[in-house]
C-alpha cells in the first residue's frame, strides 16, 4: 500500500512540475516580443513576475534559462531568466556564476565581471570547494580578457 501510495504522489509530483513548467514558458512567450518593442524594463519586470510565481528553486530556474539559451535560441530572455534567478537568489554562487556567463555570451564582459566577482565572494564565504572557485575565476578571466579586446 505505502508503495502505492508513494508512486501515485511521486506521478502527482511530476504532473504538477510539468504543469508550472508549462505555464511558466507561456508567461515567457511575451518576452520577445516586449525586447523587439524596445521594452525592455516591461520584459524585465514580466519574466521577474513569472519566475517568482512559478515557486521554482534556484536550481530549476537556473535550468529553464540554460534551455532558454541553447535549446530554445531565446538568449535575450534566458539574460532575464537568469537576471530574475541572481536576484531571487542573491546569496547562490551558482545563480551569479550562471547570469555572468550569460552576460559574457551578450558581449557584456563588464556586467559578467561583476557577476563573477559576486560568484567568488559568496563561494569563498560558504567555504565551497577549490574546483568550484577555480571554476568561477575561469570565467572571471574570461570576462577579463574580453574587456581587453
């Protein structure tokens, strides 16, 4: 019975992940067109609103806006994914670490820079490992090279 039980709220579980991933891509459709629009702090604000409703974690934003990225083609939006997921998420290297390397992609070396410098900060205060900051300062020199260029 307790197995049952177990894979019936497991399917349950699953049902409702793929339901607010649904409605959570659905809110994210207006997004482009808001950028085409020159609208941006609209777009900002929309993708904020729908990433703070759809009660995901850290860990989960930071995927729908790697698929934004490279499976989908929509980098614009996947920015303000993972932009809404840095600040939700202000104390997670990984969410600085993550909205950085997009930045980098965009060409905004600079605002990456600043993410890194975020990453490292708070990987070092939470005592995370040397090959995650190693990581994180490989970027950071990437950032840095771009500026250069």
């Amino acid at each position: 019975i307790e197995q049952v039980i177990s894979l019936a709220s497991d399917q349950e579980k699953r049902r409702l992940y793929a339901q607010a991933r649904t409605t959570l891509f659905s809110q994210l459709e207006r997004a482009p067109e808001l950028l085409k629009a020159g609208r941006e702090s609209e777009a900002d604000k929309l993708v904020a609103e729908a990433i703070g409703a759809s009660k995901f974690g850290e860990a989960d934003i930071n995927r729908i806006g790697y698929e934004l990225l490279g499976k989908r083609g929509q980098p614009k939006v996947a920015e303000l994914v993972m932009k809404a997921n840095a600040h939700t998420h202000a104390q997670s290297d990984n969410a600085q670490d993550s909205y950085g390397e997009v930045l980098l992609g965009e060409k905004k070396a600079a605002d990456a820079k600043v993410q890194f410098l975020n990453a490292i900060a708070i990987a070092e205060k939470q005592g995370k490992s040397d090959r995650v900051l190693r990581g994180y300062r490989s970027n950071l020199a990437k950032a840095e090279q771009a500026l250069v260029r």
